[in-house]
C-alpha cells in the first residue's frame, strides 16, 4: 500500500472545485470541503475526500440536490426539524447545527431533527461546532441499510454514527465520535482499494457465516453490530444504532430502517419509502446552564489527566481519551501533510478528468 502527501490547500481546492463542477454555489462547496478536508485532517480517511467520487455518483443519479432550499419547517423555542431538500450532507448538516446553537444561546438547549438530507460526512464536525460556543455537541445520523440487527440475516440499519462533544480547559475537547456498526462501511472501501481483507467481526456473508472479504456487501452480505456477535455485546452495539435511527428519522420524517436511501451506488432507494431522504439529529447544550463553564471546564481538565494517568496492564501501553488520537493528527498533518492512498489519488484523477478539472 503506497500513499502520496498532499498539502491541505492543495485538497481544499481541488474538493471545492469537484462541488463547484456539481452546481454549488461558492458558499457551499467551500463548506463541503470543508468538512470532508476536517475528516482527512483527523486521521479518519474513510470519511474524507475518498468520499468525492460517491458523491458524484449520486449527484449523476439525481439523488443529490446541487442547488437546495434549506428550511426549518418546524419548530418551538428550543426544538426544530430541518428539510434539507435532498441537499449535500455536508451542507445540510451545518445548517441544523447552527439552528439547535442559536436555540441553546438563548434558551439553554436546543434540539434539530433533519429530514431529506444525504451523507453528512464526520459527526465530529458537526458536534465540534457546538463546543466552540462552550457548548457540549450531539451529532448523530442514520445510513444506508448495510447492517444486520444481532440474530438477523437481512440488512436493517445503517452504520448510525453518533457524536458527543465536550469543551476542556487546557486540553482539546473530548470527542466520543463512533459508528454504532462493527465497522463503517467506509473503511470496507479503503480495504476493497488495496485489495486487502477486513478483520474477522466487521462483516458476514448472505448466509450469515463470518468473512473477511472486503466485498462481502456487494454480493450481499451484511455489516455486524458493534460487538459482533451476542457473547461479545452485538445487542448493544443494536440498541445503539436502534437509538440513532428512531432520533435522525421517525422523530423527523426521514427514512429509517431498510428504506433509508443507500449512499453506495451499487443498491437503489426503496420504491417504496417511508420518509424523505436520510435523516440526522443535534444537539446544543450550554455548559454554563449546568454550571460555570470554567468550573466545568476545570474538573473535565482533572477527569482527562486522571484517565491519562491510569495503571495500565502493559507498561508501553497508555489509556487514550477520545478524541485524543483525531486532535493529535490534525496538528500533524497541517504541518506534514495529508497521506492518500494511491488508489484513492488514481480515482480522484479519474474524476477530475472526468468532470474537465485540474488533476491532483
């Protein structure tokens, strides 16, 4: 597996120039870049700029709105729901989470469903926003129905990401970003790139027995539960993308479940949908309706450098805080540079020849 070092400004333009060939205005395509450029930063690329191509496929199968009408349809002081109007994700998401911030300056929380929207990219961009006002961030999403319920042999539910975003003091915030699948399904396509099999637990073949093919889903397999299997907890790793997917999509009029329209261009929406679109949930909570912010601040400072000095059972070893390994890669790669797969940085000149844009 070879990578090449791309600057961040070097991405970022090119990504902006991929959203402007799709129709965005500026506005917008500088935004999703933005958030895709903020994946790669952090260390998880299956969320980055790998995702270019996707996009554009759905874009090509009029499944993605260039150009969308953006609106709250819903609301009270501190709740909303959000038509994102078959927009970018990536655009949709921001928009929402800037509502439920608004709500919580001024009433404390604030709390947006989103319906009619696609793929949204990293929860913890969204989450993050929140911590920049001394707020905590709730950021979550439903996804193409590539996993199995614990018992089941039939694609149900989606990888569910969910986000939980706490400001620190003199630390960086304290992230618990997570799929509630074994695996994303993104890191599926990097291992399918290199042509590499997946660790045994990620996925199981149409039979229901274990795999490691990297293509398992495409001859329709499914994705596993957090966990895995019952003995090692699947049923929570379950529980928690049931969670995920009652909160973005029976709460906001989005598809759940098997209807949820898949971000992979191999498997088409349902003809039969029960909502709009993909469906997300955020939230904002201002630290200081609890208590004093820096109080809060201080005592999460303590929290992290007591975790961080935990016994451990290997002395090489150390306990990491979430978080921590993301926020360490993006003070690395703003100085060193973002690493590519070459399969990846292949695809995207493909692309770019394709939409008539300058090569990487």
């Amino acid at each position: 597996m070879n990578f090449i070092t791309f600057t961040e400004e070097r991405l970022r333009n090119f990504t902006q120039n991929v959203f402007l060939k799709m129709g965005c205005s500026e506005t917008d395509a500088v935004l999703a870049a933005d958030v895709l450029l903020r994946s790669d930063l952090r260390g998880i690329d299956s969320h980055g700029v790998a995702r270019l191509s996707g996009y554009i496929r759905l874009w090509e199968k009029q499944r993605i709105n260039a150009t969308p009408n953006i609106r709250v349809v819903h609301e009270t002081p501190t709740t909303a729901t959000v038509d994102g109007d078959g927009g970018l994700g990536l655009v949709v998401a921001p928009f929402a989470m800037k509502v439920a911030i608004e709500k919580a300056r001024i009433y404390g929380t604030g709390w947006v469903a989103v319906k009619n929207s696609n793929h949204f990219g990293i929860a913890g961009y969204h989450a993050l926003m929140a911590v920049e006002e001394d707020m905590i961030g709730i950021s979550m999403t439903n996804a193409s129905p590539l996993v199995a319920p614990t018992y089941a042999n039939e694609r149900l539910l989606g990888t569910n990401p969910m986000c939980y975003a706490f400001p620190a003091g003199k630390y960086p915030p304290v992230v618990v970003d997570m799929a509630t699948s074994a695996a994303a399904n993104g890191k599926l396509e990097i291992a399918q790139r290199a042509n590499s099999p997946i660790p045994e637990g990620w996925a199981q073949d149409k039979d229901g027995k274990g795999s490691t093919n990297a293509n398992e889903l495409k001859a329709g397999g499914s994705l596993l539960p957090l966990g895995s299997d019952k003995d090692h907890g699947s049923h929570k790793g379950y529980g928690l993308s049931a969670t995920v997917d009652i909160l973005t999509a029976v709460l906001s009029g989005a598809n759940y479940g098997p209807w949820v329209p898949p971000f992979v261009a191999f498997l088409e929406p349902s003809a039969n949908p029960v909502g709009e679109g993909l469906g997300h949930f955020f939230g904002a909570m201002r630290v200081d309706g609890f208590r004093p912010a820096e109080d809060f601040k201080h005592h999460l400072d303590n929290w992290i450098e007591r975790f961080k000095g935990a016994k451990t059972v290997d002395p090489a070893k150390r306990v990491i805080i979430p978080g921590e390994p993301e926020y360490d890669f993006e003070q690395e790669r703003k100085v060193a540079g973002i690493p590519i797969i070459d399969v990846v940085v292949n695809d995207l000149n493909e692309l770019a020849d394709k939409l008539q844009i300058d090569r990487l």
